[in-house]
C-alpha cells in the first residue's frame, strides 16, 4: 500500500519474545543495568488497559491523556470501527479493540491557549494549577452546561475524514466556563460514541470502567464520565498504567507470572468506585441521542464544504 520495500521493515515477533538486551555501552548512557532483557509487549495504549487490569469484556479502559482512548479486550479478532484494526494485547491470544479521539486533553491546551490568559493569571495569583482554577469554576455549571454541546472532531478520524470540530447551543447565558466544560463533555460524549461502536462487535456492555491517564487525577472528569456512560468507574492506581502494563508483559515473558490473570492479580490494585449520578446520566442521555449523535449526520455536507472553501483558498 505504502511502496516501502519489504527489507526496510522490521522483522515480525510474537508478543513475549526476548529481542535482545541492553548493552554496556548503552547501560552507561541510560544507567539500566547491562543485560536487561528487552521484551516484545504491545502499543501504548494496549499496555495502559493490561496495567487497568482490563483484560476481558466486562472492563474497558479509558485512557483520558493528549490523546483519549476507549479499549476492550476481546478473545477473538474484531475490528472496532470500518478500516480500523485491533491492536495485539501484550500477552497471547488477546486483541484490543479501541477507538481514539485524536485531540483529547489535547482540546484543554487549545481552551487555554484561545481564551484562558486571564484564568492562567488568576491560578498563578491563587498558588493553584490552571486545572484546579478550571475545575472549581466548572463544577457548579450543570450537567450538559445550559445546552452546550461540543463534538471534538478537532482530528478527524478515519471514519469521518473531512469531519470539523463543532459547538452548538450558544446563547447569552454562556460563558466561557461553560465552553470548557462543554471541551469535558464532549470527549465524554465522543468515548462513548467509541464504546457504542465496540459494543456492536462485542454484544456486551462493560460493567465497569477503568480511568487512567493525567486526566484521571480531575474528580470534576471522571464524574462527567461516569454519568455520561451510565457505568460505574474506577480510577486507575496509577496514572502510568502504560508502564505497568508493559512491566507486567514482561514478567508473564520471563515466567514471573504464569498469565495475564496471574500479574493483574499481582500487580493491579483497585480504588474507589465512582457511581453515576441518575438524574446527571437522563440528561446526558437526552443529549447525546437527540443532539450529539446528530450533529455529524446534520452536518456533513456543510463539513464537505468547508474542506472544498479550504483547497480552494490554498490554490490545491
């Protein structure tokens, strides 16, 4: 598909397999001692869901960093959406099903750089993080923020490829706290979307979620998310769940553990359990069916335009 020859490609490697070790010369520049197996795992966010301890059906991963995923481990081969394959899982006969939103927190720079200078003014005078500030002026703005709805295709993906970033609902009650717990909802809304497509292949809803990731430390989003989905949440124990994840595929390769079901026993620990808010999920709920999921098929051809006025304005 892409022309590259094939002897410009690495050779292919089962998941567990010993491709090497550090060598002295590269011990000393990276002080891991000399020796050290190096282990065939998994992707990024594959090995993030392994360390949530997600490795069947009844448990997805959500993975809330730059970029936001939704992962569920399958036993069988499934693709999650048209054209996107399945990631191997880090340990043998597993595949992991996940659809990204490619500007995820990504989305809280982008408030911040366009219309954050005074709240980035406010925090530093305050001693606080800019996301402390934000929080505490988001968190008595209600559920579905007075009907702003936000759909973060600021990336588009491969499913929607000419889709645009949209914001619907504006009126003069709005501020612009109200836009930055809309960016909140909007990823909610779009990883539930994720898992509504997953579902389709997998004909279960999880009962339970895993957050991990930096935006797993805000209370203010992972409440957002457990009323978006209806689904009891879990935080992860760690927001480097990737590292653990890949920790723990290494040690089932080295026989440390004898599977998957062995180190998550090992080596996952469980939190608090995050319940939904019922009356926060119905108003979700009316939203997401009656405005969000609408929004693309509604705007589709204005998307197809505006893609046209953009190659126009560039001479393409």
């Amino acid at each position: 598909v892409f022309s590259i020859p094939h002897e410009a490609l690495p050779g292919l490697v089962k998941v567990g397999d010993v491709i090497g070790e550090v060598t002295e010369e590269f011990s000393k520049k990276s002080f891991i001692p000399a020796g050290t197996k190096l282990i065939a795992t998994g992707s990024d966010k594959a090995c993030e869901t392994f360390g949530d301890g997600c490795i069947d059906e009844s448990l997805a991963a959500v993975s809330l960093g730059t970029a936001c995923t939704i992962d569920v481990v399958s036993s069988k081969y499934k693709e999650p959406e048209t054209f996107l394959p399945s990631y191997i899982a880090p340990y043998q006969n597993a595949y992991d099903l996940e659809v990204q939103i490619y500007r995820g927190l990504w989305m809280i720079r982008w408030y911040l750089d366009n219309f954050g200078a005074n709240d980035i003014f406010e925090s530093k005078k305050l001693g606080i993080s800019i996301e402390e500030y934000l929080n505490e002026k988001i968190k008595d703005i209600p559920a579905g923020s007075d009907g702003l709805v936000l759909q973060p295709y600021w990336g588009p993906g491969l499913k929607r490829p000419n889709a645009k970033g949209s914001i619907v609902g504006f009126s003069g009650v709005h501020t612009r706290f109200h836009l930055y717990r809309a960016v909140y909802e909007g990823i909610a809304f779009a990883l539930r979307e994720g898992l509504d497509e997953i579902m389709k292949k997998t004909h279960r809803k999880p009962e339970y979620l895993v957050l991990s990731g930096g935006g797993s430390a805000s209370d203010v989003l992972v409440h957002i998310i457990a009323d978006v989905f209806g689904i009891p949440c879990y935080r992860s124990a760690t927001v480097e769940a990737g590292s653990l994840g890949a920790a723990m595929a290494g040690f089932i390769s080295l026989g440390v553990y004898k599977d998957e079901k062995d180190a998550v026993s090992h080596m996952v620990e469980k939190t608090e359990i995050i319940y939904p808010d019922i009356k926060n999920h119905e108003i979700y709920n009316k939203l997401y069916k009656k405005v969000y999921l609408k929004m693309y098929p509604s705007l589709k051809g204005v998307y197809n335009s505006c893609k046209d006025f953009y190659l126009d304005t560039k001479g393409e």
